[in-house]
C-alpha cells in the first residue's frame, strides 16, 4: 500500500498524519493547554457543567481521549457520542454508556429512578459520576435541558454527578438562546478552541514528523505554509493533506514533500475544499456569573 510505501522511505515507524483520533500524538497547541485545564479545572471543581466546543476537525476527541487517561479511579464515567432522540432517549444513553441495562419498556420515570439510585449508590461508595457528551450539538435544546434536570439530583457542598459537553461552535449558539437560560447558568466555564495560527502550523507538522522518527524536515517550509493558508489551521485537515504530500514525494522518488506537490494534490482534484465555516465566536474562556436559584 501507499502508506506503507512512504513509511518505509521516510524511515517512519508509522504514519504520522491518521485522522483517527490518537492522545499519542497531541499536539499540545496554547489553545489545547487551555482546553485541557479548563476540563481539569472542571472535574478538580466539582463544576456541574463544562462546555469545550471547536470547529470541526480541531482535536476535541483527542483531547477527550487524553482528559480520560488522567482521569482518576475514583470516578465512574459515561462516555456518549452522537446521542440523538426524544424525550428519554437521553436517559437510556445515559444509562447504556454507565452500564446499566434496562427493559426497552420501561418508562421515564423509572429511567430517571434508576439513573438517580445508581448516581447516590456510587457516591456513598466514594465514587462520583462523571458524564462525558462529545458532539453535544446533536442534542438540541430540549435534551440539553433535560440534562439540566439530571444535574438537580446535586445537592449541598458535594457534586454527585459532573457533566462535560464538547462539541461544535454551534452548541455555545444553542446555549445561548432565551430558552436555555437556566441551563447556561449551571455551566461553571466554556471554552472555545480556535484553529492553528502559522506558526503553531509549523510546530504541528515538524512534531508529528518527529514523533515517528522523522526529523521534521520531510515537508518543506514552503509547503507548510501553502498547507497552512488551504486549511486555515483546522488539525484535521492539515493531516489529510500532509499524509497525501508525502504519498505523492515517496512516488517520485523525492526526500522531501514540497510546495510543487501540494499544488499537484489539489490539481490532481485529490482535495475538496470545505464551505468556510459560521464564525460564531472568538477564542476565550467565559465563566457564567451563577444567578440566584
């Protein structure tokens, strides 16, 4: 195969440039840094919920894959993508992604009985239960209310239950609406990661080479920056066209992936270019005022 063809001429231990997922390889950007304590600071907290949103493409699932390897063992934590339903739908995700089976009769609220018996059970063991919702934006407002409910199972100075959402710009957008009041006053602190400036380009492409047993030279200067100026920054993106370029220099013969092959990538119509994305908000760390109950 291609991949496996330039591994072994760039020397490689492995492909530098999957798209899949992998904390191995992050890249810890100033916005990843901030990203990753803001859900530190989350968790350290006790906060009943933490927002982390970024445009497609900008890391959030490897981030999330890093936070649960550092995540302590006295947690009991539900991981849940892509969640989608109606009213109680959410529950039974809940439930599913903490382990706990139940008839598919069953209704609301024996769900809700259920979800709140386990939460006080693990807590009375020492334990608290942590949510995790990457791709939050799919839930909608009635179901990001319904997750407002569950957090009232909190009570007095202990947090029982903690609720991480991270997804796409347009779930701070949904948050925001009048509608949603109650729940944005029950997020403790968002945080917005924006995409790689040149530089931090730059620094992505050189340690992801390096982390392989490259010595970051693979790919010319000239062609990360034309790299850098096709995909705005966004990780995912850049991985794609980088992993080409070097499939289309080991081809060739060549010991480096420059501008040339860029260009050829997209004359050769190998890259589509996305539509630019709403430009919903700016890079920064908001922490909600708590109104009166």
């Amino acid at each position: 195969m291609a991949s496996e063809l330039y591994t072994a001429h760039f020397g490689f231990r492995e492909r530098p440039f999957t798209l899949s997922p992998d904390p191995d390889f992050l890249f810890w950007s100033k916005a990843h840094g901030r990203a990753f304590s803001v859900l530190k600071y989350g968790l350290t907290t006790s906060a009943p919920l933490t927002v982390v949103t970024g445009e497609v493409g900008t890391g959030k699932t490897t981030l999330i894959q890093a936070l649960l390897r550092d995540m302590d063992k006295e947690v009991s934590l539900g991981l849940i993508s892509n969640a989608q339903g109606d009213r109680g739908d959410l529950l039974r995700w809940v439930l599913n992604s903490l382990g706990v089976s139940l008839p598919q009769d069953t209704d609301y609220v024996s769900l809700f009985q259920h979800f709140q018996n386990f939460v006080i059970d693990e807590y009375a063991s020492g334990r608290h239960v942590v949510l995790v919702i990457d791709e939050a934006q799919n839930l909608g407002s009635e179901m990001l209310e319904e997750l407002r409910m569950l957090t009232n199972i909190n009570s007095g100075k202990d947090e029982l239950l903690q609720i991480i959402l991270v997804g796409q710009p347009e779930l701070r957008h949904i948050i925001s609406q009048p509608e949603l009041r109650q729940f944005a006053q029950r997020v403790t602190v968002t945080y917005h990661i924006d995409p790689f400036d040149l530089r931090e380009t730059r620094d992505y492409v050189r340690h992801r080479l390096q982390h392989v047993g490259g010595t970051g030279d693979e790919i010319t200067s000239g062609a990360v920056r034309h790299i850098f100026e096709e995909t705005g920054g966004i990780p995912r993106m850049i991985n794609k066209l980088c992993d080409l370029a070097l499939v289309y220099a080991s081809a060739a013969d060549q010991q480096k992936a420059g501008l040339g092959v860029v260009r050829e990538l997209y004359r050769d119509g190998l890259i589509l270019k996305p539509a630019e994305p709403p430009l919903y908000l700016t890079n920064r760390i908001d922490v909600p005022q708590k109104a009166a109950e």
